[in-house]
C-alpha cells in the first residue's frame, strides 16, 4: 500500500527537505497551502510537480477536516510556523494561532475521524529558552523567552494531551538549529554563506555582524528530517530532541564560511552593535542521545561541510544571476 503523508509548512526549508525524503521512500505527498500563497509552491522547484497542493487556510477548522477525511493520510508533519523568530514579536497572536490553532485542528481533526493517523509536530529549542544546564534533553524545563517559542511550548503540550487523553499516535520533535542553502539569507548562516560568495566574486566589500562569540547547535536540515520520519516508524509514540550536541561560534562560521572560498575573514567582516540580541548568552545544545538509543540517528553532516555547501551553492547562484548580492548590508542577524 502506498502511504499518504500530509505536510503543513511544505514550501518552507523542511518541506522541501521532508517532502524529497518522502517522495523517494515511495509515499504519496500533499501540501496544504492557503489559496492566496500558492505561489511560493515555486520553492520547491522539481518537486512541485510530485506533491498534491491542497489549498486550505489554516485557521479554517472545517476545510482541515475535510481535506483530512479526502486524504485519510497514514502520517501527517505539522511544519507550520513563521519563518522567522524575532517577526513573533511583531504578531504574538496571529504566530499563537497559526502554530498551536494549526495543530489543534489537525489533531482535532485526526481524533473525530478516528482514522490511524501518525502525527509528528515540529517543537523547538526556542522552548528551552533561558536554561539553567547544559545540554538540554527531552527532561530539560521548557523557559520561553518569545513569543514563537511560547506558541511552540503551547502547541507540544496539545499534542501530549492528544496522545495522552485520546490515545493518538502523536509525537514531537525538539529540534535545534538546522540550516541549508534553502535558507532564507535573514537567517545568519544564510547572511554569511552569500556575503562570503559574494566578496568573493567582488560583489561586495564587507560583512557587518553581532556577536561574534554566540553560539549555536548548527546541523544539517537534510539529517534533521531524517529524524522527524524516523519518529513516526517506531512502535511507541515519543518525543525526541534532535540536534548535533555540539556548539560553534559565529566567530567558527564566519572563519569556515570565508576559507571555504579562500579568504581571510578578518578583512571583511565589521561587527556592528545594531546586530547584537539580547539573549545570545543563552546555551543551547542538544542532547540527543535518546534519537541515537530509540531512532538510530544520528547526524551525518559536519558543520564544516555544511557552511562550505551553502557557501559553494550561494556562488553558483551568484555566478548564474539566479539571486543578486544586493541589500546584503541589511540583512539582520
């Protein structure tokens, strides 16, 4: 039988990422999308013509439901949320309901079908907000310290009592950094990957960053998705932290990213205090080791490799006029 997955957030960096993984392991991929943003199916380039777009908002409880009763998918990914952090604090409410309004509906939605759906929500480390250890685990105290991150926390424990209370197959994935050339350039590694290319090819005098000694728990958006379909394979419903386990500076991006192009990043880069945020002192890294016992996983991608792919990817795009350097002063961090 060939199974349906269900993919809310399928235009996003993980959309394309899972829906690829998907694809090739035989399933049958749908995307919901609002009408009016179907366009940016475009993101998905050669997959866009091998998923199922449904157009649906959201926020409309009825039309999930009946989307899911046409569908009656063997798994649904929950991706949906901002792209983007720090915007949260622009729309706490509209970030509260797209990402715990959407996935009470769908889990609402799976429970008064009473179909065998296996539902994965995507949870983050922005949960843990202002920890007092480090590494975080699936034990580790949820602090958050924005208004995404509180969503977030808000719509995990909607999914716990789904599971617990109603006895679904529901599960989420606390995940940590993970990052691609499909990441959108106001994402710092994105930021430095495409100023590097672009000094390279002379596109661009300097980069202007923050601090240079945050850290962060940097891997591959590729491995990350591998984790997500593993949770939905195992016999019992859990949740898992995914993550490298291992911190990198911005000074260590910076440094991998310019020398990956063979440049000496001490010529280029100018920190600015504008750029600075006020909680980079947070610690954040995983401990993933209950994925590594329970999912066998574990990342494949080093950071080094990563920052040097989205750095050799930002080149070509450069080189080909397929992205201009434009703006790249702008760019927050």
């Amino acid at each position: 039988m060939v199974k349906t997955a269900l993919i809310t957030g399928i235009t996003g960096q993980d959309g394309y990422y899972l829906s690829r993984l998907l694809l090739k392991q035989g399933y049958r991929v749908a995307g919901l999308m609002p009408p009016q943003r179907q366009a940016s199916l475009a993101r998905l380039g050669e997959l866009a013509n091998e998923i199922k777009v449904c157009a649906v908002d959201l926020t409309d409880a009825p039309g999930l439901l009946a989307v899911v009763e046409q569908l009656q998918p063997q798994e649904i990914y929950n991706l949906a949320a901002p792209s983007f952090v720090p915007d949260s604090w622009n729309d706490p409410l509209g970030t509260l309901d797209l990402v715990t309004g959407t996935a009470t509906r769908l889990l609402a939605a799976v429970r008064q079908l009473g179909i065998d759906t296996r539902f994965y929500q995507a949870s983050s480390s922005e949960m843990f907000g202002k920890v007092d250890c480090s590494p975080q685990d699936e034990d580790t105290p949820f602090r958050p310290m924005n208004p995404y991150a509180a969503a977030k926390v808000h719509a995990h424990w909607t999914m716990v009592h789904h599971r617990q209370r109603y006895g679904l197959f529901a599960c989420s994935g606390i995940l940590y950094n993970h990052e691609s050339s499909r990441r959108p350039p106001a994402f710092v590694t994105r930021k430095v990957s495409l100023a590097a290319a672009a000094i390279k090819l002379g596109l661009s005098q300097n980069l202007e960053m923050g601090n240079l000694d945050a850290k962060r728990d940097w891997g591959y958006a590729g491995d990350h998705v591998k984790a997500m379909w593993r949770m939905l394979q195992v016999d019992q419903p859990e949740d898992y932290v995914i993550g490298t386990g291992e911190l990198h500076s911005v000074r260590q991006l910076v440094t991998t990213a310019f020398e990956s192009v063979g440049l000496d990043w001490t010529r280029y880069v100018v920190v600015d205090p504008k750029f600075l945020r006020p909680d980079e002192h947070f610690q954040l890294v995983a401990n993933p080791a209950k994925a590594k016992r329970n999912l066998e996983w574990e990342p494949q991608v080093s950071f080094e490799v990563l920052i040097e792919k989205m750095v050799l990817k930002d080149l070509e795009r450069l080189q080909s006029g397929a992205i201009s350097a434009s703006g790249l002063r702008q760019i927050p961090h």
